[in-house]
C-alpha cells in the first residue's frame, strides 16, 4: 500500500522559509536543489512510513526523520496518509505538532 504524503500549512511555511534562507545567503539554484531533494525524501515515505523514531513525547503518533545532517522531519501517519508537520533546520525544537 502506498500512503498520501500531505504537508501541514505550518510544515510547507517551514519549507518556504527554509528555501528563501538558503536562496539569500547561497546561490537559489542550490535551494531548489536542496529543497528538492527534501520533498523528494518527505514523499518517499508514502512508501514506507512507519520509519524513523518516534517522538511521543511531542504528540501521539509523532515519528522523526533526519535529513542530510541538518533537518528533522517530524510526520504522522493515518490510516491513508503521511502527514508532514513540521521540517526544522538546525537543530530547531518544535513547539507544537497539532
């Protein structure tokens, strides 16, 4: 079965910034390659979405992710889908993942 990757609103703002942070202080071709490859490893867990740690400790359900050293995924998963909630860079702790 493959599962429906979905981001959160706050997740694709997360996404937004991150690429305008890499695109002004790096060349903007470099962070759309960047944030490419970050969806690119978001959606592959519509394949195999019971992966990573889990973080109850952030909500029920919540599991973890890194990316390329620098990023923590944090996702739910359904009955159907991934929800994306929340792509930090740098070590950024997440406030809530409701």
């Amino acid at each position: 079965m493959t599962y429906e990757v979905v981001f959160s609103p706050e997740a694709q703002n997360q996404i937004d910034e991150l690429h305008a942070y890499l695109a002004d202080r790096f060349y903007p071709g470099n962070a759309d390659r960047y944030v490419a490859r970050l969806i690119k490893t978001c959606s592959s867990l519509g394949l195999a979405p019971h992966r990573g740690a889990r973080r109850e400790d952030l909500g029920a359900g919540v599991r973890m992710i890194g990316f390329e050293h620098r990023i923590d995924i944090y996702f739910r998963v359904t009955e159907a889908q991934v929800i994306i909630a929340g792509v930090l860079y740098g070590g950024q702790m997440p406030t809530s993942l409701g």
